[in-house]
C-alpha cells in the first residue's frame, strides 16, 4: 500500500494541491513508522488513515486513464455472451450396478 501510493503521488506529480500531498506523505510517514511497531491496531488504524487520505488521488489517476471505464464495460458484454450456459447439478450412473 506505501510502495503504491508513493507510485501513485510520483505520477500525478504536480497534479496534487500541497494540502493534499502534505496529508498523504504524513499518513505515509504514520504508517511506516507503526509497522515498526508490534501493534497490529494501531498499524490497521494508519493503513485506513492512509487509503482515506489517498483516495481522492486514486480516483484523479483512475480518471485519467485512457478509456476509462471502458474495460469495465467490455468485461459485462462478454458476460451477457455466456448466456446459454445452464449450470446444473447431476449425478452419475453407474450401468454396472443392476
């Protein structure tokens, strides 16, 4: 999650307004200094402090992708394709057994 969002921070650049930016490295810094530590609460507290603070920058990058949400929409077309398909259960028989 750090390693991601530090990718993330990198790429839009200077795309992020200061606040922002500032908020996201201190959650950065908040949760590599708690995995250091043996507290498994504290080190959820900061990963949720750190995916809140980096949301909205996740949401610019997602955005600015090219096509979208396209991928998205090609993946349910093919699942409407599959429609034919009947899952069902059975039992196999055994001839031998008269």
């Amino acid at each position: 999650m750090i390693h991601g969002t530090k990718k993330l921070l990198e790429e839009q650049g200077e795309g992020v307004d200061a606040a922002e930016k500032e908020a996201i490295e201190k959650a950065i810094a908040d949760l590599e200094e708690a995995i250091k530590g043996d507290d498994k609460d504290a080190i959820d507290e900061k990963s949720q402090a750190l995916a809140a603070a980096s949301q909205k920058l996740a949401e610019k990058a997602y955005a600015q992708q090219p096509g979208g949400d396209a991928g998205a929409q090609e993946q349910g077309s093919a699942n409407n394709a599959d429609d034919d398909i009947v899952d069902a259960e059975f039992e196999e028989v055994n001839d031998d057994k008269k």
